[in-house]
C-alpha cells in the first residue's frame, strides 16, 4: 500500500494527550499537508511511469514509422526501376523494328518476290553456298585432270619427238 493511500486522521488519542488547544490544529494540518503531499509524490511517481511507458511508445512507433518509409521508398525504387527496364524495352524494340524495315525497305514495292523473310533468304543463301562449294570442287578436279591430260600430252611428244631423234 502507497503511503499516498493512507489516511491519517490526528486525533488527540495518537498525541498522547500532551499537546492540547492550537498545537493539535497544527499538528492536524501537518499531518494533512504530509498526507497530501505523499498523495501528490505517488500522482508525481504514477505521471513518471506513464511517462515513460509513453515515451517508449512514442519511439516504438517512430521507428515503424520509419521503417514504413524504407519500405515504401524501397517499394518505389523497385517500381521505377521496373518501369525503366519495361520502357527501355519497349524503347528497344521500336528501334529493332524501325531498323528492320530500313533493311527489308518497302514491302509493298516486292510483292511478287519468292523470299520475304530472313529466314527463307538465309535458307536459300545456305543452299546456294552448298552449290558453290559443289562447283568449286568439280573446278578443283577439272583442272587436276586437265594438268594431267597436259602431263600426258607433253609425255606422249616427248617419247614421239625421241624416236625421231635417237
């Protein structure tokens, strides 16, 4: 129990019967005041307390107020930065595209031709490759046989023009 809690009458049973007339009044209104006093010590102590439990409140909700901020700034960057990479994206292919039909040119203007895409002119340049390299061997073998047919040649003047000579 709080000292504040306590009531203390002063009667002239706890004086002992010593102090008699005005000295009990005072010793009365000393005995209130202290009462009093203790009352508002225990208010005083109380109001610190929750004070305290206030303030540790207040930081508690300071620091999830900040980190809410973190997390919603960090939110935003995370946003942002997905915005930039879909933009740049976006900003790519408009650009890819453009290129393209720089090289293809207009396609209205060729209608009529047999390749219209990469794919079916890469196919077509990779066949026409294989033709090339086909020909390129049968030149290699033409022009064998030729400087043997020569070699043969030169070989069959040779033993001719020998007979007549030796």
């Amino acid at each position: 129990m709080l000292q504040s809690e306590r009531i203390v009458s002063v009667t002239a049973a706890h004086t002992g019967g010593k102090a008699s007339g005005k000295w009990i009044a005072h010793e009365g209104f000393v005995a209130e005041a202290a009462v009093q006093f203790d009352r508002i010590n225990g208010t005083v102590a109380r109001l610190e307390r929750e004070l305290e439990k206030a303030r540790a409140t207040i930081a508690e909700m300071t620091e999830e107020v900040n980190r809410s901020r973190r997390f919603a700034a960090f939110d935003q960057s995370l946003e942002n930065s997905r915005n930039y990479k879909i933009s740049e994206l976006q900003r790519s292919g408009r650009d890819l595209k453009t290129r393209i039909e720089r090289m293809e040119g207009d396609r209205k203007a060729y209608s009529n031709v047999t390749y219209k895409s990469f794919v079916d002119m890469d196919r077509k340049l990779a066949e026409l490759g294989g033709l090339k390299l086909h020909i390129d061997r049968v030149e290699h073998a033409a022009r064998r046989n030729e400087a043997l047919f020569l070699g043969a040649l030169a070989l069959a003047a040779l033993a001719l023009s020998s007979r007549f000579f030796f």
